[in-house]
C-alpha cells in the first residue's frame, strides 16, 4: 500500500463517485469521497481541464466524453474468444457437451470459438463454420436480441431453406420463437442445422447492452428432452452472464429464472 500514490487514489475515488450516480454537484463530491474541500475542487478542476468530467448549466458534473472514447477502444480491442474460454471451459467440465461460441456475420451466423464433446458421437459444427442466422439455436438468439428494425428486415428479406428435419420454415412460427427466446433468454434447437443434435444457447451482452454473441452447449438430441433439459438451460445462461459481466453488462435485467419444460 505505501508504494501507491495518495492523490492518484483519491483522484479514483471521485471517479468511481460516477459509476453509481450519473450526475454530482460539488458537494455532493465532497460529501460521498470524504475528501477536504480544497483538495476535491483542485481534482475536478483538473478533471474537467482534461475532459473526464463535464459540468452542466445547473452546476453538476457527469462523465466526461473522453470515457466513451476509452471505452470504444477497450471494446474493440478485447478478444472475446479471449474473455469466452475459460468460462466455456468450466461449463464443457460440467456438461460434458460441446460448447460453440457463435457471432453475427452480415445476415450469417459464424462459430469463432468451440470445445468437442466428451461424448464419442460428435456432431459437425467446426469453428468457421457458418449457418444462417434462423437455423440452430446459437444462431437464432443471436436474431432475437438485434434492434427490432433489424431482426425485422432480416425476416422480410430471407427465405427459410430447410437445412435438416427440424428447420423452421415458417416465418410466424419463427417470429413466436424469436419473441418468446427474447422474454426466457434463452433458445433451444432440436435437428435445425443437423438431424438427431440439440442445441441450447443464450445471449452475451456488451456493456451498451448489446448483443455480441451466444453460447451454446450441443448434442444427441436424447439428452434434451424433458427433465434432462432444465439444469442445461440454467448453466448455459448463467456461463453467458458471467461473459457479458466481463463486457461491462448490467446483469440487473437479466432472467435466470427457472426453465419450465413444455
């Protein structure tokens, strides 16, 4: 501790002030950091000189523009294959099931990130393997979280091709689909992209809380059925909001509630 820098940790505390408040007077500054008057006013000062904080035409102060510049760059510059592996590592160890870490590509669905199944029979995805963003279910809740407008003209402009015996073909039922995918945070997908494999998938957020990519665990299509589904959907979710808290995301809207078969 004494080789850190007194102002430097002060400095941090008034910024951190921020992050549970989105506007401050001055005094309320010096009330929540505890810091003497004198040394508060001398750091916003400094602070709003170099653009970390702004101050409105009512005497308050909120972030400064410069914190959405640092934040695009730390956005574009995490892998989120990086960030995504361990975590797909630990819900592999418990499932026992492959775990694709799948992203939107134009109007495609692209597998960046995979870990096989422990099982002997192993379906096709491959990382680089594409698939239509409808088909399968790490594709479609990527669909069901685009801005409305988007998922919206997607359905308007494609047309559903059967891939495999369980391919939805049918634009309402899809929509239902997208809809209720939305509501549970969650998907399933039963011989969509491959006859006799099963999918469950959830959605990863960005801090703006967008998003950026799903997960999913998938398999024989028997051990998705019924009362063998519900533990899957919990620890699929949960591995996709421990990877959206490393991206910034507010998990306070997030639905981890408990999955109901039928």
């Amino acid at each position: 501790m004494q080789s850190k820098n007194k102002t430097a940790i002060r400095s941090m505390g008034i910024l951190n002030l921020f992050l549970t408040h989105s506007k401050l007077s001055f005094n309320e500054i010096v009330h929540f950091s505890g810091i003497p008057k004198t040394s508060v006013y001398r750091m916003v000062m400094s602070f709003e000189e170099m653009g970390l904080l702004d101050k409105d035409r009512d005497g308050k102060y909120s972030l400064g523009l410069l914190f959405l510049q640092f934040g695009h760059l730390v956005a574009e510059r995490i892998d989120i294959r990086q960030v995504a592996l361990p975590i797909m590592q630990k819900l592999h160890d418990k499932v026992g099931e492959a775990v694709n870490l799948i992203i939107q590509d134009g109007k495609e669905a692209i597998c960046i990130e995979k870990l096989d199944t422990k099982q002997r029979v192993r379906h096709n995805t491959a990382i680089g393997r594409r698939s239509p963003l409808y088909a399968g279910a790490c594709s479609r809740v990527i669909l069901a979280f685009l801005p409305q407008y988007e998922r919206e003209q997607y359905l308007e402009q494609i047309e559903l091709k059967s891939i495999a015996s369980g391919t939805i073909t049918d634009k309402d039922r899809l929509r239902n689909l997208l809809e209720e995918s939305r509501k549970m945070q969650f998907t399933v997908s039963h011989s969509e992209l491959e006859n006799y494999i099963s999918a469950v998938a959830a959605p990863i957020f960005n801090y703006k809380g967008y998003i950026i990519a799903g997960i999913s665990v998938a398999g024989l299509e028997v051990n998705y059925q019924n009362e063998l589904l519900p533990p899957l959907v919990e620890k699929v979710k949960s591995a996709a909001l421990d990877i959206s808290r490393e991206f910034g995301y507010n998990d306070k809207h997030f639905c981890l509630g408990k999955y109901i078969h039928g």
